[in-house]
C-alpha cells in the first residue's frame, strides 16, 4: 500500500508526517505541489526520495531570470542526414531533444525566479501531461509530477506565479522548521555517517518499492473511491461561498472543486478506506483552497488562513 511509500521516505526524512501524508496523496490524485518555503529545510531532498522510492526518473531545474522555455521544454536540433540515412528520410533533418520536463518527478527549484514566460512553459504539461514544440506534441512519461518551490521571504528579483498557474497546484506546502528533537536527530545521522540520511549523495539512495506502473494502477483506484453525494454538495456549496464572499476577491475554481475532491479520494485511500469522511475534506482543505483564495484588501495574505479556518468552521458539514 502507499504507506509503505512513506515509510521509505522516511530513511532519508525526519519527521514531517503531515507534509510527507499531502505529498503522497497529491501523487496519488495526479495533482502537482508547490513547497512554499525558505531555503535549507528538505524541500530537494523530499522530491528527489519521492522519486527514488517509486523508481521513476528525477529532474531538477534551477529556475533563474535568463532561463528560457526550450531549456525546460526541449528544442529540435538541425541535424542532417547524409548518405543512405539522407537518402530514407530526406525531412529528417531536424533531431528533438528532450528538455528536463521529461521525468517523472520534476522539481522546479525556485520557480518565482524565471520570467513570466517561462514560467508559462510547465502550464500544459501541467495540465495535459503533454509538450508542444514547434507545432509537435511529445507526451510525457506517466506519472507526472512537478514539484514547484519559492521562498516566501525573498522577493527582489522574482516574479510571482499568476492565479492560472497557481490553480495548476494541487496543494500548496510549507515544511516549516524541525522539531529539536528531529534536527538533534539529524545531526547524529551525519555525524554517524548513517546511510539515507542524503539519498543520491556519496552514491547513496533509497531503494525502490514500487513501479510507476504500479503507481499508475494506484491511481486508478483513487478515482474509484467513494464520495457521497451529500459531501460532494459541500463542497460546492463552499466553492459557491467563496464566490460570493464581500472579503474575497477570488474564490475557488470548478477545477479547485475537483481538485479537493480527488484530494480526499486519495487521502482515503491512503489510510485505506474505499470511501471518502468529512474528516478528509477538512484535512485537506488548507493545502488545497488556500493558495486559490484571493482576499481584498492589502492585508489579504495575512487574513487568508484566518477567513478560510473560518468559513469551514461556519459552513455545516454532513455526518
């Protein structure tokens, strides 16, 4: 089952159950994560032992000003032929190379830093799971999932995600400092010298668990999860509030409905259940609908988790 996903993650991650628990349900509803947090807390470490631990091929990308589309997407290549090659396929003349989108696991390494056109680039392989260069369609591998991070503290120099790829998220994370406890624990692992504690450093890594085949199955029976009606009323009623609220500039989507609902499919079956409880749309509700919310007036960011606790709080939900 998937928790054996987070357990292995656990070899190399101290701590962070709550984080690691959204991370693996995001993955299993086919959703994409944005670690909204500042530098030095496993945001590179957690992405690259996700996607050891499920066998697929791991990307990175450090986003920059001067970064440009083909150097995420890829770029076709003249290449000519020449002899009997040339003569077979006389329009073969131009080669695609894959850019670092063709992962599984891709990790978008302060995303804020690029231009907004760049940033535009990973907006239909977010969505279709598919690029286009130069009028040409190349699917992805599947599974496919971006790992987008920003320092929330840094903002010189950066240029901050549009509402139409902040949407694209499925859940937006902050891990936030160590317990003492984990961070006394973590200095014992490396001054040990234990292996896991950097999966890919010195030649060490988590060892597989799983196919992305198998993942892919899992997936599938996400989908098969039940939702009540009454639960799936909610959630549009919610979404219908936010809508309509005086304090909210921007509410949530259809596709932050849909979103929220395969979230909670994927948390139950997560902790194996085949239906979805009230207790999963609350659980996920911060990490889903928080980062789609745009509240009025300059101190929005702060209010926002404030409003949002709100409103679940004032909006009954079924038994």
């Amino acid at each position: 089952m998937p928790r054996r996903v987070i357990a292995t993650m656990h070899q190399a991650i101290i701590g962070q159950d709550r984080a690691l628990e959204l991370v693996m349900s995001a993955l299993l509803a086919g959703g994409h994560i944005l670690l909204d947090d500042v530098p030095g807390v496993g945001k590179t470490l957690m992405a690259k032992t996700l996607a050891q631990s499920i066998d697929g091929i791991f990307n990175r990308i450090q986003f920059s000003p001067d970064l440009m589309p083909s150097d995420v997407t890829g770029i076709n290549l003249f290449a000519p032929l020449s002899g009997e090659a040339r003569r077979l396929n006389p329009e073969s003349e131009f080669r695609f190379i894959q850019g670092p989108v063709f992962a599984n696991v891709l990790l978008a390494d302060e995303i804020n830093r690029a231009s907004p056109r760049t940033q535009s680039s990973l907006l239909e392989a977010m969505e279709e799971g598919f690029v286009t260069v130069d009028g040409e369609t190349h699917h992805l591998p599947r599974p496919f999932l971006v790992i987008a991070t920003q320092n929330p503290v840094e903002f010189q120099g950066t240029f901050p995600l549009p509402e139409a790829q902040l949407d694209r998220f499925a859940v937006k994370l902050s891990l936030g400092y160590p317990a003492v406890s984990e961070e006394e624990e973590l200095l014992r692992r490396s001054a040990n010298g234990s292996t896991g504690v950097r999966p890919g450093h010195d030649g060490e890594r988590v060892q597989p668990i799983i196919t992305t085949q198998e993942l892919s199955a899992w997936q599938k029976e996400v989908r098969a999860v039940r939702v009540d009606a009454s639960l799936q009323a909610y959630i549009v009623s919610f979404a219908n509030v936010t809508r309509n609220h005086p304090q909210i500039a921007l509410g949530v989507s259809p596709r932050g409905s849909l979103t929220w609902q395969r979230m909670a499919q994927a948390l139950a079956y997560l902790k194996g259940r085949t239906y979805v409880t009230p207790d999963d749309l609350k659980t996920t509700a911060h990490a889903v609908l928080g980062h789609r919310l745009i509240v009025a007036g300059r101190s929005g960011a702060q209010n926002k988790s404030a409003l949002l606790e709100d409103l679940l709080d004032s909006q009954p939900i079924p038994v």
